[in-house]
C-alpha cells in the first residue's frame, strides 16, 4: 500500500489533544482491507505541494498538519463572517461554509492527493466552533453507515461525483447524488454513507459543527440499521480503517484507555453519581403504577430510537420523541414544542430501554419546568416483564 508521505526527521514534541486521539502527527496509518472494501483514510502533510510544518495559530490547526500558516489565513479570511468564534452553526451555515471553499480552489487543489488504496482526508480549519475538511475519493471508495456524534454537517462535492445513502426521518434509506459544485447539509441526527460515484476521481469538502469527536456506526439488517459501536474518530466521514492493530481506530482505543480519573477536573461526577441525583429527584415509577398513571392522563414518552423499538417492541399509545429533540419537543417556551405535551402540570412518563437514560432526560425535564417529570422503573424491558401490553414495531428500512 502506498505511503502518502514521510514524516519529518528528528520532528517531536508533547502531543495535543487531536494528536492523542488517533495519533495524527503519523505521516500515514496503513490499515489491512478485508473483503475488497476500502473504507480507510490517510492524514498526509500535502499532495504535490506539501507544506513545511508550522506551529498552532489562530485557524485551529496544529504542527505536521500539513496547511501553512498563510493557507489557514487566507481559509480563515474566506470563512470570515460564516464561521463565529463559538457556538453550534446551522445545517444552513455549514452548507455556505463549505460552498465557498468549493469556489476557492486556490485553497486546496495542489494539496491534494489521490491514492487508489485508501480514502485520504487533510483538515483544513478548525475553530471552537466548527471544523472544515478536504476528502479525495477513488472508486470503490465509501464510508460505511454512520453518524456524527451529535454535530450537524455540510459535505459539497468539489470535483468529480459522490452518492450518499441516507436515513430519513420515516426511517428510509434514501439515495441522492451529489455532483460537482452541489453539496448537501443535515442535522446532528443524520445517518449516512458516502461513496464515490462514476468514473474518474472525487473531492468534497467537509464542515461539521460542534468539531466531530466521536461518531456510532450501523450495521444493514433486516430490521433496518442497527448501531454497532461508538468509537472516537481522527478525520472527516468515519476516516477510520477496518483493519487489525494497525489502524489508526487501535491507536485512538490505546490512547484513550491510557487516561486516568487523575486527568479529570477536580469534582466532575462519574454517571453512576449523576444517575443517583437525578433519581434522588424523581418518582420511581414502576410499571404497573405507570400503568394506571397512563389511565389517569399521563403521557408516556419512548425515547428509544427506531432501531432499538424495532429489535424490542413497543408500547401502545406510548408518543415517539427522539432523545435527541425532547428538550425542544417539550419545553412550553420552545418554537417546536407539541403543546398539548409541554405544560408544566403535564405528568410525563419517560421511558428507555432500562431505566437509564429516561431517568437523565427526565431530570432534565424537570429543569426546564416539567415538575411532574419522571422515569419508568426499569424502562421498556420492566413493562414488558410484567406482562403488560406491547406490540412489534413495524419495520421502516
């Protein structure tokens, strides 16, 4: 497999955060491909006109990352008024960052570089706010299903063609193709894959708001996609390998299993301590008082995702909110609350899978006004063991 480029002789210092999180002051990571499927990415220092490393400035990138210090000013310049210092960018802001940058290919075209044997990425810019990459794609080339870890993202095809398959709110999978100078821009609840389409070679420019972190993958079933695992990420659309120890995947599990409660802020509570102070909050509602609460007016919530109400049932009557959205579907001062839902002497019942993450979301209801809001004891899998009604989910994929 071809390397991208060599690493710097003699070149070493402390690394930062994005480094320790898959190690991307490497010149390349070689990942083994298996089944003819090529779904890895490379971080290079540049194409055909490489850049000497420099130090961290103001557009967000570190030394090694290949875009000098007059590229990342004139990205900076070029994103001037799209890009704020902080905050969560619209889906709408993040599809005009990413068609400017499509319209300066004086920005990123010589950096560039083609590899028939791994999909290859290189950031561009990075603020607090968001973070802008650029992708080179060769047939054969995808990302595999996934999300983003809660951000909302932009890709717009630079050159060449791409096709993503997308998730849609129904629970479809939808198919679109994005040709050159076209892009398309989603919420932080997208779920897609993209891949390289027709002939010849492909490049796309990538914008995410919060900066990707972590992102879940899914596995095609029968029952529609199904989340397979969460891992910490190191480039643009999944950029991962699907090899062995070699991958840049194993470097990031390795650094982050190095971590240690002593790296964290003095008082920050582990989950089981903030498990046990939003219970100490809320009625415990067991599952056949939740029952006769349902009778007597109040709301059960699944918050479950479709994936997992498909695998394990549903209950009758219960209202579909997505965990992701309930904060806004319920707050009486929100724009998109249901309102027949969002009164704060509505009694509202939420429920998960087991008990965990309805007994959060509920304590977060209870913030923002809801003072009736609790959790079923136990969740789905409680209510269905006590024999009370349930039915199958009906399959949308």
């Amino acid at each position: 497999m071809r390397r991208a480029a060599n690493e710097q002789a003699g070149h070493h210092e402390k690394p930062g955060p994005w480094q320790r999180a898959g190690r991307i002051l490497r010149a390349y990571h070689v990942a083994l491909i298996e089944g003819g499927g090529v779904s890895v990415a490379v971080v290079t220092r540049g194409g055909s006109a490489a850049e000497e490393p420099f130090g961290q400035t103001g557009a967000g990138l570190r030394r090694g990352w290949g875009v000098s210090p007059g590229r990342q000013q004139a990205i900076a310049c070029t994103l001037q008024g799209l890009v704020p210092g902080a905050g969560r960018l619209s889906p709408a802001r993040l599809q005009a960052v990413t068609s400017a940058l499509v319209a300066r290919r004086d920005l990123w075209a010589d950096l560039i570089v083609h590899d028939p044997d791994v999909r290859w990425y290189l950031p561009l810019h990075r603020s607090n706010s968001c973070d802008v990459w650029l992708l080179a794609w060769e047939c054969g080339q995808d990302t595999d299903w996934h999300d983003h870890g809660g951000s909302s993202g932009s890709f717009a095809a630079a050159e060449g063609c791409l096709v993503e398959q997308y998730r849609a709110a129904s629970g479809w999978r939808l198919r679109r193709q994005v040709v050159a100078g076209r892009g398309v821009a989603f919420g932080p609840g997208h779920v897609h894959n993209v891949a390289h389409s027709g002939s010849g070679s492909a490049t796309s420019i990538h914008a995410y708001s919060p900066p990707l972190l972590a992102m879940t993958y899914y596995q095609v079933t029968g029952y529609g996609l199904i989340a397979r695992e969460t891992v910490a990420i190191e480039g643009a659309e999944g950029a991962r390998g699907r090899g062995g120890a070699e991958t840049a995947l194993a470097d990031a599990t390795a650094a982050a299993a190095e971590l240690s409660s002593d790296a964290l802020p003095g008082g920050a509570q582990g989950i089981d301590e903030l498990l046990a102070e939003a219970r100490g909050g809320l009625e415990r509602m067991r599952a056949d008082a939740a029952l006769a609460a349902l009778t007597d007016g109040a709301a059960l919530v699944d918050i479950r995702p479709l994936e997992q109400r498909i695998v394990e049932g549903e209950v009758p009557g219960a209202i579909i909110i997505g965990r992701n959205v309930l904060e806004w579907r319920l707050d009486p001062r929100s724009d998109a609350r249901i309102p027949a839902l969002a009164r704060t002497d509505g009694r509202i019942i939420v429920m998960c899978s087991e008990g965990f993450a309805s007994t959060l979301a509920a304590a977060s209801l209870r913030r923002i006004g809801l003072h009736r809001a609790t959790y079923l004891d136990g969740g789905f899998q409680a209510w269905k063991a006590a024999g009370l009604p349930t039915r199958p989910a009906q399959s949308l994929g």
